[in-house]
C-alpha cells in the first residue's frame, strides 16, 4: 500500500508592502509564504518533491527520506514523512536555527549535524558528502536531492508563480527572490514570463555565497545562498543580482516588522534589504513582486536580538557595489 499524503501548501495572501515601500513611487506586493502550514515556501517544495516521487514509486512504505537542509526544506519534509509514516534523516549545519533543529525532531525527523566547513568556506559541500554516505548506509534511504531535482522548480512553477499570476492586480516589472537552491526563483521566473515576458527576473544573494561568482565567504543568514553554484540555476534566465550583507538582512528583517507588522525570516530580510537598494534606480511606472519566505519566530535569537551580529559583522555595502546584471541578457 502506497502512503498516502493529505498535506495542503499554497494559496497564500499577496499582500502590498505599503508601509515600508510607498506605492506611490514603486508599489511591491509580496506572497506571505511564512504562512504555509510547516512556516515556509520550502513547504511547497517538500510537497510537490514527494507527492511526485511517490507517485512515481521512487518513494514507498519502506523508505527512508535522507535531504540536506539549512532548515525550512527539512522541517517540511519531517512534516510530511511523518504523516506518510516513514522516517527522515535531515542533515543540517551548524548555521541551522536552534528552533528549527527542535521542529525537525518534533516531527519525528533525526537531526544529522555536521561541523567541518568545505572548500567553499560554507557546508554545503560537507552536507551533500555526509547525504551521499547515509544513503549508502540507511536502508531503503532516497535523496530527493532539492538541489538537481527538477521538481523543485515546478513546485513554484506550478504553486506560487500560477498564485502571482492569477493574484497580481496589475502586470509587474521586476521579480525579487531570494536564492539558495534556485528553484523557487526558476520556477516563478518561467511561470510569469509566460504571462508578463518583458518581466526583469532580480535574483536576491547573500554576501559570501558564490552562485553568481562572488569570493566565498562567511554567512551567518541561513536559508539563501550557497557555496557552490546549485544545478537548479539557468544564469540566462535571471536579469540582474543583488547581494546584501547579513546586517543589511537583519535591518530588513526588522523595518519589516516595525512598520509592516510582518514578523518574517532571515531571508526575508535579505530580499527587503535588496528592494531598498533597487527602488531608487528604477524608473516610473515600476512594480514588484517578490515573496517573504518563512516565519520569524525562528530567528528570535539571531537577527532580531539587538546584539546580533557582533560589531564587526555589521558592514553596508551601496547599490553600486551590490548590484550585477547578469551579461547573458540585456536590460529590459
């Protein structure tokens, strides 16, 4: 007997940003993603990757689920492993939310933690390694592999990039998302061109990640960039990036909060930072869309305690230096 999965993601509020952004010069709508029954978009990918894979019988009764996740991805994937009633191995880092270790265990997952950084100066390199060896290891293990798997990217393709198309008020001119394994930008970018075609596709990045070819460094936000160019990635299909630093996303994540009343994530501040940045080289008529990725209540002891980051973490960096159009595609 197959298992059966009963879990309901999606259909998420848009919501103007309007307090933080003044529609008035450059109106920004954003899906509340942190709103999804597990706390974040990765809901979505979790879903869609494993409704997928059991139909298809990669995924059974005796299987073992085995992912690497800075956090979001493996509490939906406990979530849902739970409710198939297989087990579930996350392989995290320690840049990992102490709460959201505790809501993978919650719902019955097994943290996997590891310490070593890699080449890039990041995990992720280790966290892959440590995947590949427990599913040599575990019985009946499966990699979903959010990284290469295409499903990830039509999870939004099909989830919240058909929501923004069917939602949207008025055609946008620009979609902001932040990045990490790519999907959700890749799939939203083609879902909305395919209605709105002249949109400019703004990948959002943080310092020290190397997807677009930055040095690779230290990054305390988890849940966006990487330190190694993830698979997902079609360089052709993105317009422009921005990267901010982990101090400009924790300032976003906490104007979001103070004037929008949205309690929201790391990244969500990374891509709040961004569109600070952005608006005022944009030209009349301008509008974005873009989505706030998981809840904040996570983060409680990292970017909205007012000691953190140390000092010396505190950096700002202008548009000029944050800001690359990608030269595979011309501007709009």
């Amino acid at each position: 007997m197959k298992p059966a999965l009963e879990i309901r993601v999606g259909d998420t509020p848009l919501v103007i940003l309007d307090r933080l952004f003044p529609p008035d010069i450059v109106p920004v709508f954003a899906k509340l993603e942190m709103l999804n029954v597990g706390g974040s978009v990765k809901d979505r990918t979790a879903h869609y990757m494993v409704s997928q894979a059991l139909a298809a019988g990669r995924v059974t009764a005796d299987s073992h689920l085995v992912e690497s996740s800075s956090g979001n991805l493996a509490i939906a994937l406990a979530m849902i492993a739970q409710r198939v009633g297989i087990p579930f191995t996350a392989v995290v880092d320690p840049n990992i939310a102490p709460t959201n270790c505790r809501l993978i265990e919650a719902f019955g997952g097994r943290v996997d933690m590891v310490r070593e950084k890699d080449e890039g100066g990041g995990y992720l390199h280790t966290r892959v390694r440590r995947v590949a060896e427990l599913s040599r290891t575990i019985p009946g293990a499966v990699w979903l592999n959010q990284y290469a798997n295409p499903d990830n990217w039509r999870a939004h393709y099909h989830g919240i990039g058909a929501e923004i198309v069917r939602e949207m008020p008025a055609e946008p001119t620009h979609l902001v998302a932040a990045v990490s394994t790519c999907g959700t930008l890749m799939g939203m970018a083609r879902r909305l061109r395919e209605r709105w075609p002249r949109i400019e596709v703004v990948a959002v990045d943080l310092d020290g990640s190397v997807i677009f070819g930055g040095p690779g460094g230290r990054r305390d936000i988890p849940g966006i960039g990487a330190s190694r160019v993830p698979e997902q990635l079609s360089l052709p299909e993105v317009d422009a990036v921005i990267h901010a630093t982990d101090w400009e996303s924790t300032l976003g994540c906490r104007a979001l909060v103070a004037r929008q009343g949205i309690l929201a994530g790391g990244s969500s501040g990374t891509v709040v930072a961004a569109i600070q940045k952005l608006i005022p080289h944009l030209g009349r008529g301008a509008r974005i869309v873009t989505l706030l990725p998981d809840r904040g209540e996570r983060y409680l002891d990292t970017v909205y305690d007012p000691s953190w980051p140390a000092a010396d973490r505190r950096l700002t960096r202008p548009f000029e230096a944050s800001y690359r159009r990608i030269a595979t595609r011309s501007a709009a």
